[in-house]
C-alpha cells in the first residue's frame, strides 16, 4: 500500500479487536472505533504486529521492500463500572531496512503511526493523540481492502489524523452501526481547526452504507461507501473479521463467498474518485480511479498457512506502470 498519503492500512484504524474484558485473547491491529466498549476487570498491557515484508517487481526493477509492519502496544485499566482508561502506542517498522523510519510508506521521519490515551464506555470512546480517521472508518474500509497497492480512488482520505480529539461509539463488534467524530488542531496557534471531521455506518440487512464530511478550508471532502455480500456461481455471501492490514479488516470468506464493496469521494478543489472491489473467497479485485480520472487495477491473493502466517501476492496496472509483490506475513 505504499504511495498513500497516510498509508495504513491493516484496510479498517487498536482494532478488530484488542481484548479489553476477556473479548479475545490477542490484540490485532485496526482503528480505534473498533475497540470494544465494556471496560477491562484490571490492567493489562497488550503487545501486537505483524511482520510484512517481501519482493516487489516494478516494472523491471527488483527490490526487498516492507509490506507495512508495525509494533504496537496497548495499555488499559479500568477506571469504575462503566469507565474505563486506554493508551496506544503503534511504530512503524521498515523490515527490508532494518529501520523504524519508513519513509517510503509514510513520507515522514516520524516513525510513530498512531500514539494516543483516552477514555471508553458504553457511551463510547474519547481519544487523544495521534489515531485512525474518521474517513478510514467510514470510507476507507470499503474502497480499500489491499496489502500494498489500494487506496488510489480515496482521494486525500486520511488513515490517520495527528494532533486530534475524536469521540467514535459502535453499536456492533464490527463498526457497522457506528458514529466517528473527530477535530483536527495542528500547527502553531492551537486555537485554530484545521480539520473537523464526521462520518458513520448504518447496516440495512446485509447492506452496509457509510457515509462521511470533512470541513478542510476551501478542499472540504465528502463520501459514501458500501459494502454487500453477493452470490457469485451459486455461492452465497457473509463475513468474519479477519486481520489482514492496517486499519482495514479483510472479509474472510466463511460459509459466504463474495463481497462486493466500493465508494465515492470528492473533495471541492482536489476533484472525485471512486472504487469498486469483490473479494471471492481469498482473491481480491479492485478498479478505482483518482481525481485525474486515472485507472487502477489490482489483483490480490492471499493463501493462509496459518491462522498467523500467510503467503500474499498482489499486482497492480496503472497505464504503463506494471507492479507486483509477494510478501510473507505474521500476526502476532
């Protein structure tokens, strides 16, 4: 997925879940909106990532390069019945480097993906820090599903928002029914909004809609997304959460097959785009286009070893640019 503003990634954003209270017995890194709301019985540190690296043939050219691995640590306590208290702290690391600085996914020396504290309950989640967007919970869970190559028709999305303040309450496991809120104050005069940001999922049956604005000076951004089990050759259709990349949960199949997914976005000077993908069993394809109305296509394979270990082949056409990578990846 390298190429993005804010790669992400492991798709939705803490995630699908870290066990506060017994929910499961292993972190997997995801959004923060997908933490799951009951406080924990005590405190406990969690230590999660995945490693992700393999070969990329660009055009000619053949290169060791990172899948975007990462190192994370999550710490939480419970505060009273309902209240409890959570911190996370995600690095990035550049495993063909042997570095923590990976500027080739994020553009940035700055090696920490997402470091923030805050507060949950039924009520929800307040967050403080730097952490996963609104627009990837609303949006870029659904046009984007990749490892490597996604996200080109989500134009200027964030997968994360630095110096922010966000409340997110879900109403599902899965953030299907959720709300995601969150304000932007960066630069030097803190009184300032650079960014304010809502968006949100409702689920109609098997249909997920997601919709989401942001107030960003003269480039305020809009989009919609979806996301729908389908039949395909007589298959049926339904989903389990399953961690694949950054922030963005891939579908595994289980008794269903097919999942078709996509959205729209549009920014008012940077222009529109668009994707639509279906994930077939443990195949991935995705058309998108960006604001200069360029096609991407991409192919994506995943063969599971493991519930752990998995072996992943993506390639990528975009006009005359032809790439490909095959990766080893371990979650732990």
């Amino acid at each position: 997925m390298s190429g993005k503003v804010t790669d992400s990634v492991r798709n939705v954003v803490l995630g699908a879940a870290i066990s506060l209270a017994g929910v499961s017995p292993q972190a997997i890194a995801g959004p923060a909106q997908w933490v799951p709301l009951t406080p924990p019985a005590d405190t406990k540190v969690f230590v999660y990532g995945y490693a992700r690296t393999g070969v990329q043939k660009n055009n000619a050219d053949l290169a060791v390069v990172d899948g975007d691995s990462s190192l994370g640590f999550a710490a939480t306590t419970k505060l009273g019945d309902d209240l409890g208290a959570y911190a996370v702290y995600e690095n990035s690391v550049w495993t063909s480097a042997g570095s923590i600085v990976t500027p080739a996914l994020w553009y940035t020396s700055n090696p920490t993906k997402f470091a923030y504290v805050g507060l949950k309950g039924s009520w929800g989640a307040m967050t403080l820090g730097s952490q996963w967007a609104p627009l990837a919970g609303a949006i870029g869970n659904y046009v984007d599903k990749s490892h490597y190559y996604g996200g080109h028709g989500f134009v200027n999305g964030q997968y994360r928002m630095s110096h922010s303040v966000s409340y997110q309450r879900c109403w599902d496991q899965n953030c299907y029914k959720a709300l995601f809120t969150d304000v932007q104050m960066e630069g030097g005069d803190y009184s300032n909004i650079d960014r304010a940001t809502v968006g949100g999922n409702w689920q109609i049956g098997n249909l997920v809609l997601g919709a989401a604005y942001q107030d960003h000076g003269d480039d305020d951004f809009s989009g919609v997304s979806f996301q729908i089990p389908i039949r395909v050759f007589g298959y049926g259709s339904g989903i389990s959460v399953e961690s694949a990349k950054v922030g963005i949960a891939r579908k595994k199949a289980g008794e269903y097959k097919a999942i078709l997914a996509g959205g729209y976005v549009s920014n008012e000077i940077t222009g529109t785009g668009w994707d639509v993908n279906l994930q077939f069993g443990d195949w991935w394809f995705d058309y998108s286009e960006d604001q200069d109305n360029v096609a991407r296509i991409i192919v994506d394979y995943q063969y599971p070893i493991t519930t752990k270990f998995a072996i992943i082949g993506e390639a990528m056409s975009q006009e005359s640019d032809q790439r490909g990578v095959l990766l080893m990846s371990l979650d732990f």
